[in-house]
C-alpha cells in the first residue's frame, strides 16, 4: 500500500484523543495511540495536536471528528473544549468566541499540506456504523452524548441534543454521561432506553447503533432491547474516517 492511501483518522473526544492509520475500507494499519484531551483548548491547541499526528505519520489524508456542533463546516458550537476543566466546569466566553465560524478543514489543511477533513465526532461515527438501512440514528455515549442522522446511508442535518432536557430536567450529556453512569449504572441505563424511545418516535428511524466508549457496556448484563438496536464498538468513528474519503457527506455534520 503507497503512503497517499493511507488515512490518518482523529478522534477528538471530551476526555482523550484517539488516531490510528487506516485504510481504505476503515481496518487499522497502525496502533490506536491515546492522548488526554487539553482543557481548556484553544483553536492554536487543536490544531498543534492534529498536526504533530500528521506529521508523526507522513498521512496525506486526514479525517477528524470534532466535538462540537457545525454548520455548513463552520464551527457554532464548542463542546466542552471551551470549559476550564472539561466537561462539567464552567465555560470560558472568550474562548467559544474564538471558535466560532473557524473553517477546521481549510485551516488544517492549509496548516499540514494534507488533505483535511473534519466533521461532528457523533457525524464520523456514523459513518462507520451506519448501513444505509433506511433512516438510522446513530447515537455516542461516552463523556456525554452525540447523535447523527443517515438516510440511505447518507449523513442529514441533526439538532444538538447534548445541551437539551431530557424527561427529568438534566440535559441529555449529563443523563447520559459517564459521571451518571459511574454514580448509578442501573438508573443510567433506564435513562438511555428512556431517550432512544423518545428519538426513535421523534427522528422516524428504523435502525438505531450505539457507540462510543460506553456503547458497549450496554451489552455487559443478560438484557433485552428493543428490535432494531444494535451495539457497536468505540472505534466507529475510526472507520468512518475512511469512510470520509469515499463517501459523500452534506454541509452540516453536527452532534
């Protein structure tokens, strides 16, 4: 395999960085490498870490997912890299300004010489995940909570749902998350099964995966979920950034 077909996929999330070679149809070439992800992280930050993996690994292409919103590849929403301390601390203002409206593909690019594409994080889990079974959802739960949208086995626009109340008050990411989960597994997942009936019903979908780096601790217990639920990985979002390459993704990726 030439060095040009290789694919250098970044997972950015709220608490570490995943990377790894790929190839072409998303199987690993090289280790996963991990780094804790910096907070608070400022744009020159990411991009320092995107490019040191560049140029660690010669990739002439690149797909990284981006944990926050994004509209038209534009980013409107910063996640948790603009807060203190990571997620659960507060947010500093000036900092999701200075994110706001960067172009991360161009300026990656222009900044590696590579070829850079970067989307929602629950976006480039999608399209390692998703099957083109009708209208699926794919929904990330690590940190806190993602989801995408594909019809026909493309990528449509979805709202962020990180930030809304769920049934009891708390905002999705914090009923979700991997603090509720580690305070109370049993209430967290009836409060996953809670929100994928609510999504189901709301998106119309007919298939719904479950990643991230809790997805699979879901199958951890003898329990039955609904038809049409299925249980992925956490390397999803390495896959799909091969994926990235081959595929045609639409102008707004978000999570």
């Amino acid at each position: 395999m030439t060095e040009d077909a290789r694919i250098l996929a970044v997972d950015w999330g709220a608490t570490s960085v995943k990377s790894a070679l790929v190839d072409a149809d998303g199987r690993a070439l090289s280790p996963l490498k991990r780094r804790r992800t910096p907070h608070p992280c400022p744009p020159d930050t990411f991009f320092d870490v995107v490019r040191a993996r560049v140029e660690a690994t010669g990739a002439r292409r690149v797909g990284v997912g981006f944990p926050g919103e994004m509209r038209e590849g534009l980013v409107v929403g910063t996640g948790n890299l603009a807060r203190e301390g990571g997620p659960g601390t507060p947010l500093i203002p000036e900092l999701v300004e200075r994110w706001r409206g960067r172009d991360l593909s161009c300026e990656l690019s222009e900044l590696t010489g590579a070829d850079v594409r970067v989307i929602n994080d629950a976006a480039l889990a999608a399209l390692g995940c998703g099957g083109g079974y009708g209208v699926e959802l794919i929904v990330t739960l690590g940190t806190g909570c993602g989801l995408a949208l594909m019809d026909g086995g493309e990528l449509q626009p979805t709202p962020d749902v990180g930030t809304h109340p769920s049934h009891d008050g708390r905002s999705f990411d914090v009923a979700l998350g991997e603090r509720a989960r580690s305070r109370d597994e049993s209430r967290w997942r009836e409060d996953v099964r809670r929100a994928l009936i609510q999504w189901r019903v709301a998106f119309g979908v007919e298939r719904v995966y479950l990643a991230g780096g809790n997805g699979p601790r879901l199958q951890d217990r003898d329990e039955t979920w609904p038809p049409g639920i299925v249980i992925v990985g956490n390397q999803a979002a390495l896959r799909g950034a091969a994926r990235l390459f081959g595929a045609r993704t639409p102008s707004t990726g978000v999570g």
